[in-house]
C-alpha cells in the first residue's frame, strides 16, 4: 500500500441528525414504544402533553399542533375566512410556503421586499405593497413576517402598519422559534404563530409536523374545527371546511424529548455562529443580529460578492464540506408565483441577496475542530 496516499477528508454534514440522533436515542425509543404500546396514534396522550409544553415554552396561551407548517398557515387563513379577492402580503425571499399558503385559499399574496442585513420583511416595502394592492383592486387582510434563517423579524415597525391598515398578523416562525425578540420569545408575536417541525428545523421531529400559537380562544375553537374536516359537535356533523391536518402521537413523543434540550442546543448554537462570525468577518458579510435580538441560528448565511459564491461551493465541497443556497431565486420570480403582485418599489434588495447568499453547515453539534477546518477552507478559497 502507498504510504503516502492522500487520506480524503472525512465528509462534514450540514445538519448533523445523527448527533443528536445519538444523544437521544434512548429516551426517543422508550418514548414511541410507549405509543406503540397504548396504540392511540392520533390523538394520543403525548399530543395534548406536548402542546401544553410548547405553549409553556414560549410563553403563548395556547398551542395547536399540526402536520407541518405549511398546513399551520394554511389552517390560519382559512380560519380567518380568508379567499378570493384578499391580499396576503409575504416576502418574497423565503420559501414557498409562506405565499402558496394564500394561493391555497384562493387569496393573492402580494411580494414584499428585505433588509439586506436581516433579511428580513422591510417595512416600508410593506407600505408600498399596500398601496400595490388597493390600486389593484385588492382588500388587505393578512401580512406574514418570516422569522427568517432564525432571526425575529422586525415585528413593532410591521404591527405598527397592520395596526393602522388593520390586518391580521401571522408570523412564520417556521425557522425562527426558539428565538426572541425585545424580550419576548418568538410564538408570541402578531394575532397568531405558525411554525415547522420539519427534521431539519432547530426544533425538528422525525417526520413532518408543525404548530400554530395564539393567545385568541375564540381563533383557536376554529383551529380545532378547521384541523380535522371543519368538524363541528361530532365528526358526522362538518360546520366548514377542513383539512386532515393532525400531528400524530409518535411525533409528539419525539418532540417532547427534544425540547427538554432544546435550550442548551439553542445556546450551542449562538456559540458556534459566534465563531463563524470572528473567523468571516473579514473576508464575508457575516449575518447581523440586531440589538435587543436574539436567533435560534436555523442556518448561518453569508454572503459574497457577486460572481464568488460558485467558485466556494464547489472549492468547499472538494474538501467534503457541503453548503447550501437559500434562495437561489425569489418567491416573484419563480414560475407559479411571478404572475402575482410586488411592492410598487420592486423587491431590488431580494434580487441582489438572490445572487449573494449561501449557507455553511450549522447544527447544535458542530465541534471547534470540525468547524475550524470550515473556516479555514472558506477563507483559503475566498483569499
């Protein structure tokens, strides 16, 4: 054998699963073979444990859980009543979700610009979107900030125009939960909270799964109805439209576990985007976090001037280290969204972070070496 054969580098992952996969693994099996064992797999004694728990977490009255978070937003617009004629106002640099939500219902999202720091919903796009809309013809109902790549959106400046334009607030807190805002934890903003227990979110099951918050009693009752069929006193007797959309028993087990440690991941997380930042700062723009901010750090997004990102990607992934661009094309520009509305200013600032952006491998289980040899690459390939 060659003695000085190259050793190849052993392969990063972007989101670790299996770490935590073996920190928990024990108390996850214990936790589904007691499901396994009562046989109620809808509707079981975890969901209710684990709602109770979520709610308590963030500090919201109640919790609903759901069976992703698509379904979370598209629960809340149909409790609303929301249709046809409606204007949901999302930004267009996130996922699909937050706009096909509105489309679902028959709604028209109306695409609203960023803040190239944050990322986040710009609210005087938000303005500009409005004055879109009614000049379209339109009736403002819904905004949806998007806490998005982790980070609280700038929820005082958007419910001081919702307020005075009076719309109902959703926040897509579907990265964003765990995170908190001015002292507040996200899940408690606007009139209700939709968020995502896709594995790969900082709060993860092993499946699909999601949640709606609120603290409207009223909005909740609707939830229940909305979430199984529109069901009314019996589920022979449906009062309105409904989906199938309940998280199921196994689920809520797995949840229950990962959030007993979901604030030391949480902390695990600052810390490894604190090292990234004072290794990057000075060769790309490294995310900020505003004052009185905090982020649950969902992915950890830098950016590159025009013309470098493909030459990283491809350098990075030589070296068995794997990245990801969210979002390589905003929502306006994507072929079942460009024929809906923008911002009256056009959405520049999503355009330009569509060709900026990209994502290095952040989980709550990067270790200082592993991550060491991330920087050290990304800084050897941008010098």
């Amino acid at each position: 054998m060659n003695q000085h054969a190259r050793v190849e580098p052993r392969p990063i992952q972007f989101i670790d699963l299996a770490a935590q996969r073996r920190r928990l693994g024990q108390v996850i099996d214990e936790a589904t073979a007691r499901v396994l064992n009562h046989c109620q797999f809808l509707g079981g004694p975890e969901v209710t444990a684990f709602e109770q728990q979520l709610a308590d977490f963030c500090g919201a009255k109640h919790a609903l859980s759901c069976s992703s978070g698509t379904d979370a937003l598209v629960l809340l617009l149909m409790a609303r009543g929301i249709g046809p004629g409606d204007a949901v106002f999302c930004p267009t640099f996130t996922f699909c979700a937050t706009a096909e939500c509105a489309a679902l219902v028959g709604a028209t999202p109306v695409f609203v610009d960023v803040h190239a720091d944050t990322f986040n919903m710009d609210p005087e796009s938000l303005k500009a979107a409005i004055k879109t809309a009614k000049a379209e013809g339109l009736k403002p109902k819904v905004v949806i900030p998007v806490d998005l790549f982790g980070l609280p959106a700038d929820h005082d400046a958007i419910a001081q125009i919702a307020q005075a334009e009076n719309l109902f607030i959703i926040d897509d807190a579907a990265q964003g939960f765990g995170a908190t805002y001015k002292g507040r934890s996200v899940g408690t903003f606007g009139h209700a909270t939709a968020t995502s227990f896709f594995p790969a979110k900082p709060l993860g099951c092993y499946g699909d799964g999601g949640a709606v918050l609120t603290d409207d009693e009223e909005l909740l009752s609707v939830l229940k109805s909305v979430r199984v069929h529109g069901q009314g006193s019996d589920k022979y007797d449906n009062v309105r439209l409904g989906l199938t959309a309940r998280l199921d028993t196994i689920q809520a087990a797995v949840l229950i576990e990962k959030l007993k440690i979901f604030p030391e991941e949480i902390a695990a997380r600052d810390r490894v985007a604190a090292r990234y930042a004072e290794g990057l700062k000075d060769v790309a723009i490294v995310p900020v976090v505003p004052e009185g901010h905090t982020s649950v750090w969902a992915q950890y997004t830098i950016r590159l001037a025009p013309g470098k990102r493909d030459d990283l990607a491809k350098a990075l992934q030589a070296e068995g280290i794997p990245t990801a661009i969210y979002y390589a094309k905003p929502l306006h520009r994507q072929t079942a969204y460009k024929h809906f509305p923008v911002a009256g200013n056009g959405l520049p600032v999503s355009e330009k972070l569509a060709d900026e952006v990209i994502s290095l491998p952040m989980h709550p289980y990067l270790d200082e070496s592993t991550q060491d040899r991330i920087v050290d690459a990304v800084r050897r390939a941008l010098r």
